[in-house]
C-alpha cells in the first residue's frame, strides 16, 4: 500500500510536470486579441448573425452593443428569432429605434428545424441565406454572436483587422463571463482554465497543428471558408457547434481563438445549478457519448485534482511521506498554473488551492451529463432537446 499511494503521488505530480510545461502554455492565458493592427487598405462588409431564444431579457444590451460598433466598414445586423416565447424581436427592435439605427437590423422568425439540424445552427444558417440573397450579398465576413454578448465598442474592427492582418479564415474570441455570484466567481474561472486545458489556445493557433476550436459567443468567419463547406450544412447536427466549425475551416485556411476582458457576457447563472445545467448540456457529448471515455475522464480528474490534497489533508492517517511531498508539489503547481485565469476574473491567488473541490462539482456535472443523455434528456436548452450529433472521426482535433 505504501508504494502504491507513494506511485499515485509521483503519477499527480507527473501530470502536473506535463501541464505545466508541456502542454502548450496553456495556463497563461496569454492569447489576447491586439488591438492597433494595421488597418486594412479596404474595410470588407460584415453582417453579424445573432442566433436568439427567449432572450428579451438580454438580447436588447447585445443588439444595443453591436449597433454602436465603431467599425469603419459596411456593418450590418440579422436577429433569427428561433421560435421565442417572449419579447425577444420586441426587444431587439427597441434597441434599434431607440438609437434610430433601424435601418441596420433585420429580424426574421426561425423557420421550421429541419430533420437533423440542431436550433442554434439552423438559424444561424438562415441568417447566412439571408444575407446571400439580399441585393448586396457583399460581405466578406460574418459574425456569428450570442445574444447574450455585450461587444466592446471596437470589437468588430478588432476582429477584421486581426483576420485581415493574418490572413486568418477564423477568428473566435472566449468572452469574459459574467461572475457575480459566489458560485459564478468559484466556477466559471474554472470553466475557462478547463477550456484552455483541452484547446490549448497557441496550439489552436497553430496553423501546423490540427488542434482546432473556437468560442461560439463571438466567431467572426470568412465567408469564402464559408463558401467553401457550402455554408453550414456539415455541422447541422453538431451540439457543440463553435469547435466544430473550428474544425471544418481549419481544415482549409488558419484560424485563432484568444481571451477577451473588453467583450462580455451578459448573462447571469446565478446559482450552483445554473452553471451545473450549462456544464451537463454538453459535457457528455464532448465525449462522444461513450462510457469509457467518461470512466477515463472521471479517472483522470481523480488522480490530477483530488489525490493531491487529500495525501495531503490526510497525510495524518497514512503517514507516507512520498505521497505527501509529491501531493503537496502537484497541489501548488496546480494552483500556480491556475493563478493567471484566477487574475481574468480578479480573484485572489489563495483560491486557487480550491481548484480541487471545484474539479469534483465538475466531475459531478460531467456524470450528470452522461445521466441525462442515457435518460434521453441530452442538450436540453431553453425548451428544446437536441439532438445527437453526428459522431467525430478518432483523433479529430487532437494537438
């Protein structure tokens, strides 16, 4: 026993060792979008696609926050509203009267969704059709947003230019979160370091690797990639479709994803069991549906965040002094490495050392993904389950 618990120490501490230097940089969170690029001689068009389900209660801040965007080009905006039962296109309009910009925003009623679309795409798809039948159909770039986002004035040129700049058919940002609540400040932290850890951004950023994601709060995307997979179609049943369509264009052109602090979210989890849904809507498809791959993870999360502190908090009752060394080194690199996306959301470094009980409610969140899923209640989201989505060659997007 004693050499077991002093291996498993060793095997924490390994990990750690690995994370830390070897994967990327990952928990830097470093990859920031620039602003001042070089302006592009020529400002291509850019029609923003804004995807919206029962959103009234945020939708009129994120469409306020487009209309007033500072962009020196042609910049327009199409609200899909995917079947609201609220004042979603109501709210949307008002924002756009009370600016007197009208003229810039376009609402249409998500058709009916076709077999083996998942809600969200279609309708950002027929924001695409839309704007490829309007008379201009001129513009190089869409911008696929939530309605849930509230843009920094010079967001959208900051996107253009850095996708002009790099010649890049993708650029995503992962926008800051809304975290007020004790529960919001304890988690979303973690959800971004999670999220780094298994996209690691330089990586993604990589042309030479086929590393590929992207944050579907705000992907600004070339419409010639677009073109060139004839427009959504081959993500139509993908639930998670932001690294999806990551993966589709970078398989033809360059992509980057980045942190932003000026973009936001606007949208408020409140409680413990508001970011627990958002979590098990789609944690058990980023596993492809499988239970060994939920097993491994689940293992996995065990021996990186939990077997640390406990050889340490309970070296009293073992008393093996590897175990306890190699928890105690694994426990402060982790919270060392967690200290940089602890500085995005302005909390203090000592709550790092609780990255542990924060993992275990993420394991938590991770089983009751694969819980609903075997009780065929799978991507539940704002009245709708999705449905499954297409299955994922082995080894797609893997660094």
């Amino acid at each position: 026993m004693t050499g077991l618990l002093s291996s498993l120490g060793a095997l924490s501490f390994a990990i750690w060792v690995y994370l830390v230097f070897f994967r990327g940089d990952f928990w830097r969170a470093d990859q920031r979008l620039p602003r001042g690029l070089r302006e592009p001689a020529v400002w291509p068009e850019v029609v923003a696609v804004v995807p919206a389900r029962n959103e009234a209660a945020v939708v009129g801040e994120a469409i306020r926050s487009l209309l007033v965007q500072d962009y020196p080009g042609k910049f327009s905006i199409i609200l899909v509203d995917d079947g609201s039962s609220d004042a979603t296109a109501g709210c949307a309009r008002a924002s756009a009267a009370a600016l007197g910009k009208e003229g810039l925003l376009t609402v249409i009623g998500s058709g009916a969704l076709p077999k083996g679309w998942v809600g969200k795409v279609w309708a950002m798809e027929q924001g695409r059709l839309l704007e490829a039948k309007t008379a201009a159909k001129g513009a190089g770039y869409f911008l696929f947003t939530d309605a849930d986002i509230a843009h920094a004035p010079d967001n959208v040129s900051a996107l253009v230019a850095k996708a002009e700049t790099g010649a890049l058919d993708l650029v995503s940002l992962m926008v800051r979160l809304k975290a007020e609540t004790f529960w919001e400040r304890l988690l979303l932290p973690a959800f971004v370091f999670f999220f780094q850890m298994l996209y690691p951004f330089s990586w993604v950023n990589d042309p030479i690797k086929p590393m590929a994601a992207a944050a579907g709060g705000c992907m600004l995307v070339r419409r010639a990639a677009l073109d060139r997979l004839d427009g959504l179609g081959a993500i139509r049943n993908e639930l998670i479709d932001d690294c999806a369509l990551a993966r589709a264009i970078k398989a033809n052109g360059p992509i980057w994803l980045g942190l932003t602090l000026e973009t936001h979210s606007i949208r408020a989890y409140g409680g413990l069991s508001g970011v627990w849904h958002m979590v098990a809507r789609t944690a058990y498809t980023e596993l492809r549906h499988s239970p060994a791959r939920l097993a491994g993870v689940l293992a996995g999360m065990t021996v990186t965040y939990l077997l640390p502190p406990t050889f340490v908090l309970l070296y009293g009752l073992h008393e093996n002094a590897g175990a306890g060394a190699f928890g105690l080194a694994a426990w402060v690199l982790m919270a060392a490495a967690y200290r940089p996306s602890l500085r995005l959301y302005g909390e203090a470094a000592w709550t790092g050392f609780l990255l542990p009980f924060v993992a275990l409610l993420y394991c938590g969140m991770t089983f009751d993904s694969a819980r609903r899923h075997w009780h065929k209640r799978g991507g539940e989201w704002k009245g709708r389950t999705q449905g499954e989505p297409a299955k994922e060659e082995p080894g797609v997007g893997q660094g």
